[in-house]
C-alpha cells in the first residue's frame, strides 16, 4: 500500500485547496513546498503587489484631496517601515495557509520534491515516499534571458518586493500586466520610471482600446514608454546601470527589473522520469479535468499554463479533488473568466476583445464605447480618463465582452462577468436602472453604436 493517498507538490493557492478537498474525503494527504506555504499569490505575486499599489495610490490622492479643499501637509513615504509591515502580513497570511492544510488533516513536508517515477516522490532532505495519486502544483517563475549580457545586475518581480532602498531611477523591461502594474507602483512612489517594450503597443492579448487607453494614461502619469525597442545589454558604472537598447537609445538607472513573462516551474521535478508530457514551453500538458497523460498524475495552476489566474488555479484545485475523492465528477469552464490589471488607473476586463469577437464572429459585431473624466476628476481638474467598452454580437445582441479602464474597474468587472456568464444581451443590460451618481452607471446607459473613425468616413 502507497504511503498516501495523493501527494501534492506546491503548496500555493491551486494545491492548497485540492489537498484540503482531498483531505475532507478522508484521504492521507501530503503536500511538499520547497519555499514558504502560499505560493505566487501570497508570496510574491498578487497579495504583496497589491499592498504596493496600495501604497503607491496615495501620491494622487494627496493631489486629489488638494483639489477637494484639504491642507495637506509635507508626506514622505517611509519604504523599509512599509516593506516591514508588509512581510508581517504576508508571514500571518502564509500562516493561516499552513494551519488550514493542517485542520485538514494534510502533512506538511518542507522540501523540493522529485518524481523518481510514477508513484514515487523523493523530497530533499527529507526521503522517498510512496503515492496513489500526484498533483503537480508548482506555478510559474519569472523568465529571464539568460544570453543577455549584464543580465546579471537586472532583478525580477520576486526581488522587487524586498529592495533594500527604494530606487532614484527605474528601468521595466516588458510590456504586460506585470511590468506595468509596477510601473505603476514605483511610479506612484515617486520612482523615476521607464518602460521599455519591443513591441508596438502594451497588454498584447487585450482589446486594442483597452491598450491604447492604458498606454496613454502611463505617459499622462508620468511613466516614460519606450516602445519597438529592448535591452541590447546592461552596463554596471559608478553612477548605477546603463540600459544600452536597440537602436542606439541608453537609459540610466539604479535598478533594472525585467517583467518579460512567466514560465511554468516544472524543470528539476523529475517529470520526464514519470513519463509526463509536456508542452514547448515546460507547461505541463492535461485534459478538461487536469488529468496529464500519465492516468495517475495530475496537475493544476500556472504549471499548466491555461489561464494564469490564482481563482483560476483554485477552481482546478477543487474540481480536481471532487472528482478524484468526492466522486463527484466536475472539471472547470474556462469560458468568461474575469481578469484585472492594477495599473493606475486599473483594467477590468472579461470576454472576447473586439479583435477577437470579429474574427469568431464574422465581422458582425457592434461596439458600445465611451471615453469620460470621471466627476472625482472634472470637480479639481484631474486629467485621468476612464474607458469603458461593450463588445455585442448582431442578431442575438448577447455580450461577448466588457472592458473597463478607470478607479475601481477590478470590482466593477466582478459583477459585469456575472452577466456576461449567465449570457445577458444589451436590451437586458440597457433595461438595468443606473445607480446614479457612480461610474458603473456608463455601461448601462451608453446607448449609440461606436462608429470607428475610418468605418464612418465618406469616400
């Protein structure tokens, strides 16, 4: 007999959950993490981030509340009490991870652990045991260009959350959300800034509105955007580090931080020894219900490379552990899942970009648009801009996607992707009442069909 049940390696927020469903069925559960219990999400990934935008938000509202009558006084922002502060929370949050697993009924081992094959997991330090059932839980790592020369003075987002000082300069390689929302963040703190891109535009894989809109407000915020040009190599001076990028334009810094990406953590895992395929890019390749193509092994989360979202990887986690110990067999519809981009002003988002909803739909689809000064902005004379976009078939008038740039578009889309889930039609949504005098009150009432400029001129 095996020594568990189901043994889980990553202990963050996918194999979490999936040990504790799996534990509730009465199964022996064990679950190894070779760093601190939480994963990305609470580690170094949304749950800090967060606390930074957090942080970073108050530079406007101190120039916000200016411009509503309030005196305010000289600020200064104090960077190591705050980075203090936000390690307690992260140890509590990370804390209350480990207890969970353990009112489950899970063990939990401390330790990288290997496949050596199938059935059998070795985890440094520890020793060999014995498995039914293995999840592969991992998550994804910061990708780095390993060629590049200097590459080795640049740091990535996990070292960003633990900079002893808080830099004069900054220069962001990459273009997605990661990169942004810390632009952002560091701009926010006062951080000279610069992003750096070879492509064309920001938030490849968005609605083009939606990046066009989130790059102008980068430039209105002060971030400086270098566009179609990338880092050639990293020079280390006296006065700090040089970006030398192509086309001949140099950038000096005191830190260099590369977002370029993530890639599914599966090298040293031993996984090519169990048999387990897996895709060009290291992800991990499973079915609809996470099952690889090896029968007794699973996995679920970033390691997976579906859709890279910590509600995402707990929903795997859960469907995977009902399935497998509940008998109740349920796998997870990645249809209209919602997604946020902590910029300043943030992105709200779910459903098909217009680009996309033109091509799977043949053209025929109307879109519903507004750009507007929010009242908070209008009153002082604030210049962030807020966009909000419908994407609506013909015929059906069904929504097949919501866009939102602008203050609170994260808890706004949570309720849009209700009724883009449910499949609700613009007569349905129009028919809505606004609640007045809010934001969300636009995506009710915009009534006229978006014309884009080159579809409404006259030859």
């Amino acid at each position: 007999m095996a020594d568990y049940d189901l043994f889980v390696i990553g202990a963050g927020s996918g194999g979490v959950r999936a040990a504790r469903v799996a534990a509730m069925s009465g199964a022996r559960v064990a679950v190894a993490e070779e760093h601190r219990v939480g994963g990305t999400c609470v580690i170094r990934g949304c749950v800090p981030k967060k606390f930074m935008v957090y942080a970073s938000e108050f530079s406007k509202a101190f120039e916000t509340a200016r411009g509503y009558g309030w005196e305010i006084g000289e600020t200064r922002f104090d960077w190591p009490r705050f980075l203090m502060d936000k390690d307690k929370e992260i140890a509590r949050l990370s804390g209350i991870y480990v207890r969970n697993l353990q009112n489950a009924g899970c063990e939990l081992v401390h330790g990288k652990a290997r496949l050596k094959d199938r059935h059998t997991v070795e985890i440094e330090g520890v020793g060999t045991v014995t498995a039914d059932k293995i999840l592969i839980a991992t998550g994804g790592r910061p990708w780095m260009p390993a060629d590049l020369p200097g590459v080795e003075h640049a740091i990535t987002s996990n070292e960003a959350f633990h900079l002893e000082q808080l830099p004069k300069r900054i220069v962001i390689a990459g273009g997605g959300y990661i990169a942004l929302e810390f632009a952002c963040i560091f701009n926010g703190l006062g951080v000279d800034t610069t992003v750096v891109h070879r492509g064309p535009n920001v938030l490849r894989g968005f609605d083009d509105d939606v990046r066009i809109h989130v790059a102008e407000e980068l430039k209105q915020a002060g971030v400086k955007v270098m566009l179609g040009t990338q880092h050639a190599r990293i020079e280390k001076t006296a006065m700090g580090l040089v970006s030398h990028c192509t086309g001949g334009h140099g950038v000096e810094s005191d830190v260099v931080m590369f977002a370029l990406g993530r890639e599914p953590y599966t090298e040293g895992l031993g996984l090519a020894e169990a048999g387990v395929e897996l895709a060009e890019n290291g992800a991990v390749k499973v079915d609809a219900f996470s099952r690889s193509n090896v029968e007794n092994i699973w996995a679920v989360g970033d390691v997976t490379n579906r859709i890279n979202l910590t509600p995402v990887a707990i929903r795997e986690g859960e469907a995977f552990a009902r399935t497998e110990f509940h008998g109740t067999p349920m796998s997870f519809d990645h249809e209209m899942v919602a997604a946020a981009v902590f910029t300043q002003p943030p992105v709200g988002t779910v459903g098909l970009s217009e680009a996309d909803a033109r091509r799977q739909h043949h053209g025929k689809v109307d879109i519903y648009m507004a750009k507007f000064r929010a009242m908070k902005e209008t009153f002082y004379g604030g210049q962030q801009r807020t966009l909000m976009k419908l994407v609506v078939e013909q015929g059906s008038e069904k929504i097949l996607g919501c866009h939102i740039v602008g203050p609170d578009a994260p808890e706004i889309i949570q309720m849009a992707a209700v009724a883009l889930k449910m499949g609700a039609t613009k007569p349905q949504w129009d028919s809505t009442c606004a609640v007045h005098p809010t934001l969300a009150e636009e995506l009710v009432t915009m009534r006229e069909k978006h014309i884009p400029p080159a579809m409404g001129q006259v030859a």
